[in-house]
C-alpha cells in the first residue's frame, strides 16, 4: 500500500503535496536570490532544476512518509513546508520552509507553520519541534517566534552553507507549551 501525504488546511491556505504541475510557481521563487539567499540549496537556474526537485519528491514521497507541503493560497503554489528531519527515537522534528517573495510579511509562513507543528505533535507524536535559522535572517527568526518557538541559542558555525561556515539560531517548543 502506497503512503500518501495528509492535506493540511488553515484558514487561508491549502497544504499538500507538491506535483510536476507546480514547477513553473517553483522554479518563479526558487530562481530569486532573494528568497535562496538563506536555504540550502542552490538558486534554481532553469525550470530543470525545478522539475528534478519535484521529481525526487515524489520518488521519496512513494518510499516513505515524507512531510513535504506545497503552501497553496488563493489557488496558487507558492513554497513549500516539511519536516527536513524527524528522529523517531527521541520525538524530535525540525521544520524548514520557503516561500515567494511576493507572498513574505502576509503571516502566511507563520499560518503554516502552525498547522505544520500542530500536526507534529497531534499526529507524529512528537515531544520537540525545532528549526533554525542563519543569524541573519530575521524573517525566519519572526516566524519561529511568532509559532511560540523560543530561541535556545546560536550554533556557532553550525553550517556550511554556499561556500562558508554559518552561525545559525536554534528555536524549539515543546509539547507541554504547544496549545491544544
């Protein structure tokens, strides 16, 4: 029997999994060095590198259960939120998120991250879930606040990241402070 990942709805948005059809909306905001100046992977330079992106997800999608989203608002495709690393053993989950620019300052990341969390720990049973951010990205350190998380700390040069060694803030909630 094939997994398949559970939709997620909020007020405002719609998340599901990512389809080829969403290469296009992808390859939009993954092009922009904006929105990749502080992700990991590298700036999409055709709608190749988009489609490839897809392609692995949903081969991984077919293998096991992988908590990887497509945000939907207003009927469009416009980033992505998952969980880059669940450790069973210990409870713990790490979210990471991307969203086109267009769509940054409208609380939409914090909305999904909301739902995304809550499904974490209502469904995954989860005790932890963290996520981390570059030192210089505030935007990301206002979301995870904004979801409750409280910063832990700065790893010092915890990340190799586009050709150097990278502070990063860790946040976490846990959940006993996660509202029920």
């Amino acid at each position: 029997m094939e997994w398949s990942l559970p939709v997620l709805t909020t007020e405002r948005l719609k998340l599901r999994a990512v389809t080829l059809d969403d290469a296009e909306a992808m390859f939009t905001y993954g092009s922009n060095e904006n929105v990749t100046k502080y992700v990991l992977w590298n700036t999409h330079e055709t709608l190749e590198d988009s489609k490839e992106f897809i392609e692995m997800a949903l081969e991984t999608y077919k293998m096991h259960p992988f908590y990887h989203w497509g945000i939907e608002y207003e009927g469009k495709f416009i980033g992505t939120i998952d969980y880059v690393m669940i450790h069973q053993h210990n409870k713990v989950g790490e979210i990471g998120y991307v969203l086109a620019e267009e769509y940054w300052n409208k609380g939409i990341v914090t909305e999904a991250a909301k739902k995304v969390i809550d499904f974490g720990f209502k469904e995954l049973q989860l005790v932890r879930v963290q996520a981390r951010c570059v030192v210089e990205n505030t935007g990301s350190s206002r979301v995870m606040e904004k979801c409750g998380m409280i910063y832990e700390g700065t790893l010092r040069k915890a990340l190799y990241m586009k050709g150097s060694h990278r502070d990063v803030k860790m946040y976490a909630i846990t959940d006993e402070h996660w509202p029920s």
